[in-house]
C-alpha cells in the first residue's frame, strides 16, 4: 500500500511505522514528522478516510486490517468520514516547519483539514 519512498528502513520496519504514524493521525489529529514521512502518511491516511466513507463491514474490517487500535477505527467511521462526506480528496494540510535541529531534516506537520 505505501508509496516508492523507502525512507531508511526495510519492508516490514517500514509497514510497522507508517501504520503507527497513520493510527496516531487519526487518533490525535495532527502529528509533526519529516517531510517525507509526512507526504506518505498522508496518501495512506486519506485512502482509509476515503475508504470508511462507505459504512459497512467489508470496510471496517480493511481498515482493522491496517490500523493497530480498535477505537480509532469507530472513530473514523462514525466522526472523522462523516466530517468530509461531502468532500472528494484532499483530508490532510502539511505545513512545512524548516530543518530540525540535530541532523537538519526538513519537519512538517501532517493535520486533519
């Protein structure tokens, strides 16, 4: 499911995080990473939003399958994809927030729109 970044890790290293990095998104609602992670939360991300659009157990069991908590999968069927019912894409904003500190990677913060 993931993009072509490899971001420095290995297939299931990889997997593990960006599953991690898309439950806490829509658990909290916004999460600060580098950019790069950022951009591949955020096409993952807006695929389940778009996939919880549609209410019924095939999907919620896609999402399950993906995302590692239980409420926040109630959670995006029953808050967060009624929120964009309306809305055809474009979920998440990443605000660029400049170099971090230790090793000048580029930080962004992924939200919820």
């Amino acid at each position: 499911m993931p993009g072509t970044r490899k971001l420095g890790r290995d297939s299931a290293h990889r997997l593990a995080m960006l599953r991690a990095m898309v439950t806490f998104l829509l658990e909290k609602g916004k999460i600060e990473t580098t950019v790069y992670r950022a951009k591949e939360v955020r096409s993952l991300a807006e695929k389940f939003i778009t996939l919880a659009k549609v209410n019924n157990l095939h999907n919620k069991r896609l999402a399950l399958g993906f995302i590692t908590k239980e409420d926040v999968v109630s959670k995006l069927f029953n808050e967060i994809s009624p929120r964009y019912a309306s809305r055809n894409g474009g979920y998440t904003r990443i605000t660029h927030l400049g170099p971090r500190r230790g090793d000048s990677a580029n930080m962004a913060v992924i939200q919820l729109v």
